[in-house]
C-alpha cells in the first residue's frame, strides 16, 4: 500500500508542504469541481505543471482534506524509482482495496469478484478495473444503497511516472471508459507533468467530452508563497541546526530572502533544492551556503534560456563534490542504466551499485552524501532521487556543460563491467552471485 497518500513512502516523496494560505485559487477550484458546486461537470480534471512545480503538495493536501470530509474514494501515487509505483500492475488492487474501505457496503461485492477468478489479479487493467470495481459498485447500486450525496474523488498523482507512454495513455482511456457510466458520483483527478505523449492523449475526441484542465502556471504561484515558505524553512534550520549557536542573529535578512525568491522564478524545486542544500550538510554553516546560492552567477548567454537559475544551482551543487568522476559513474547507473533495464532489474541501493562497481563497501554512500539536496541515501543505502528534474539536466550538454552524462561513455563502462562480472561474479547480500542485468542479457 506504499502508493496511497497516508502512506510514508508516498509522503517522503511528496514535495514541500503545501501551507494552507498558499494555493488559495487551485484548491478552490478543485475542491468545486469535487463537490459539483462548479458548471465544470467533467468526469475528470487533469492537474499538469513543470516538474516540482508543486503539484505533489497540492494534490496531498488536497487528499487530506477530502479524507476528513468523506470524499476520498482512492489514491495512486506513481513514482518512477519504485519498482513497486512505476507500473499498473498493483494499481486497480490498490484502488478496490481503498474502496473496499471508503464504503464498507461494497466489501462483499469485491470478494465475490476474487472468490470468483482467483487470478483476476493477472488479468489486464480493464478486466480488474469492471470485474473488482465497476461491477461490484452497479451490483452495489441495485440493492438500493444510495451514491448521490456523496460525489468520491479518486487521485491519480505523478501519472508521468509510470513506465510506458502507451501504458499510461491505456489507463486514462481505461478509467474514462469503465467510470463514465457508474453509478457513483465519482471524479478522478490526474496529475502530471504535461509531456507531449500525455498531451495527446488528452486531446483525443474520446476523452474530450469528460476532460476539464488546470495548468499550474507561475500566476498559481505567487512570490509570496515562495517566500513565506524559504522564511519557514529556514526558521527551522536555525532551531535545529548543530551550528545554531553560530548562526548570526540577523540571518536569514530581508534581503537574502528576496534575492532567492527572485531567483526561485516562481518554481518550487529551485525553493525546496536550495533549503535542502543549505541546511542539509551538519558540517557546514547555513548562512555561509546561502550567501554562495545569492552570489551565484549566470553564465553569458544563459540568462533567457529555460532553468538558467535551476541549471546554476545543480551546476554549484555539483562544484562541492570531491571526485566528481566517481559521482559520475554513480549517476551513470541511477540514469541511464537503471531505465534501460526497467524497475525489475534497476540497481537502486548503494551497496548494490559498489558491488556493481567492484568498489568497496560504502563508497556510493560517500559519492551521495555530497548530493544529499538532489539525492537520499538512507541508513540502509535505499537510494531516493529528490528531484528528477537532474536526469533532464544531466542529460543535457547545454545545460549541465561539464557535468554531462554522456550516455555512450557510461554504457561503454557498463558494458566492460558486465563482461567482468560473468567471469568474477560478486555475492550479494543474501550470499548469492550477484549478476547485473547486462551480464544476464549477455549470457544468454
């Protein structure tokens, strides 16, 4: 149940908090189109924005509130570094089993239907989708309980996520299709960055009769949250720093707070990246980080291009690191290897990317602890990727320059060490030969 919203996985993820005085005018307008107290009588709403632009934070907060109010019928969150969250396979299992619980009445429905095919969870997503959940709500209906006072959201966060540009257009056609003719006042709400695959499935004729949209524009995020949210964060670093003591009294002055607002361009992954980056190093001093973020300077001829201030901070986060063509190859496997090879096969702890890299025991974790406000790496060596906005750019030689990827490179590397590791395989924490998923494919 990790891709539900009261989930810690799913909140771990989530970006800076949504404040309640903040996004005033989003969540009005949805939580209208919830109730039906809005002409927008669309089956579905589809929330799109830049990447960390804060769709996760609103949509969370948005979860929130329908769950006090009875309203929330189910969430999904995808996330595309959980093998688990990347994929459709658990989503229809997920959704019957919130609405199992959302309306009790519709329990003995949905185990008739498992009792009935206990491989129904094998089935495809339309099969699961009309035997777990539309049809157990139609049987639900003719027995007399009554779905008319209470329109249901469903929440469907960060569908961009999910592998497969067809797989993600599938589900959109299938959810438009399976609830259109329900008999529960239902509405589904979609959030995603607005890639052009996701764009076009949007504007098929099908879906257009059931669609509304709202673009999460720079309007929908004023300076002044951006503001009050750098003034709170770095309120707490001054309670929690272990350098508190040094902090001068005056930090953070007026000024330091309108330079990186101004900076921010109305984005709130430049925010949340520069308070990760500046109160999350114990070894450094807060007020020190922030006055090297103010005097960061855009290269010549960068100034009118997309990102300039975000291509300048991953750029100065990257300057700090030590061996940067360590780090590299760290990122190599994180970017462009794992997705080669798909959730199944991805190398996404640290210990596994030492084995993989014949290095030893704790030198990944050292690699990212200098990346701590674009990467985590837990206790455990679970490795999160904050901001997937640093694939984009590291893949990107106009905008990362000497911090570029290059893919041909890294998998030339990946190639060498599969073809060593079929002759010099490595145990894995279980004590089994540990094989990277090249090697296999050159095996067989």
């Amino acid at each position: 149940m990790g891709a539900t919203y009261t989930s810690a996985k799913t909140q771990r993820f989530s970006a800076p908090k949504c404040r309640l005085i903040t996004r005033v005018t989003v969540m009005n307008r949805l939580l209208s189109w919830i109730k039906c107290e809005t002409d927008i009588d669309a089956l579905i709403l589809w929330l799109y924005g830049g990447a960390r632009a804060g769709k996760s934070a609103i949509v969370h907060a948005l979860a929130e509130m329908c769950d006090k109010d009875g309203r929330l019928l189910a969430t999904f969150f995808f996330r595309k570094i959980s093998a688990k969250r990347n994929n459709t396979t658990r989503f229809i299992a997920t959704i019957a089993y919130q609405i199992f619980h959302a309306i009790p009445a519709s329990r003995p429905h949905i185990e008739a239907a498992v009792d009935a095919d206990h491989m129904i969870f094998h089935q495809s997503v339309d099969v699961q989708l009309a035997r777990l959940i539309i049809e157990p709500l139609k049987r639900l209906h003719s027995t007399g309980f009554d779905f008319k006072d209470s329109p249901f959201v469903l929440i469907v966060e960060g569908l961009d996520e999910c592998l497969g540009t067809d797989i993600q257009s599938k589900l959109v056609k299938s959810l438009a299709a399976g609830f259109r003719h329900s008999p529960l006042r239902i509405r589904i709400l979609i959030s995603s960055r607005p890639l052009v695959d996701l764009q076009s499935t949007f504007n098929l004729t099908s879906i257009q009769p059931h669609l509304s949209r709202l673009a999460l524009s720079d309007e929908n995020y004023p300076e002044e949250d951006i503001y009050d949210f750098l003034k709170d964060s770095f309120e707490k670093i001054r309670r929690e720093h272990p350098f508190a003591s040094n902090i001068p009294s005056s930090w953070p002055s007026i000024d330091v707070l309108l330079d990186l607002t101004k900076k921010s361009s109305g984005q709130f992954i430049f925010a949340s990246t520069t308070v990760k980056y500046i109160g999350g190093d114990s070894h450094q001093f807060p007020h020190r980080r922030s006055d090297d973020i103010c005097r960061l300077q855009l290269p010549t001829g960068e100034k009118n291009m997309p990102y300039t201030e975000l291509n300048s901070l991953y750029r100065h986060v990257l300057s700090n690191v030590d061996d940067m063509e360590a780090v590299k190859q760290v990122l190599g496997v994180l970017f462009i290897i794992n997705p080669i090879f798909g959730s199944a096969n991805a190398i996404t702890s640290a210990d596994r990317i030492d084995k993989f890299l014949y290095w030893q025991y704790g030198k990944t974790k050292i690699c990212l602890s200098q990346l701590a406000s674009v990467i985590e790496c837990d206790t455990y060596g679970r490795i999160s990727i904050l901001h997937h906005s640093l694939s984009d750019f590291l893949l990107d030689p106009s905008r990362s320059h000497q911090f570029y990827l290059c893919r041909e490179s890294l998998l030339g590397n990946c190639v060498a060490l599969a073809l060593r590791h079929m002759h010099q395989p490595v145990l894995d924490e279980n004590g089994m030969s540990f094989i990277p998923p090249l090697a296999c494919t050159f095996k067989c």
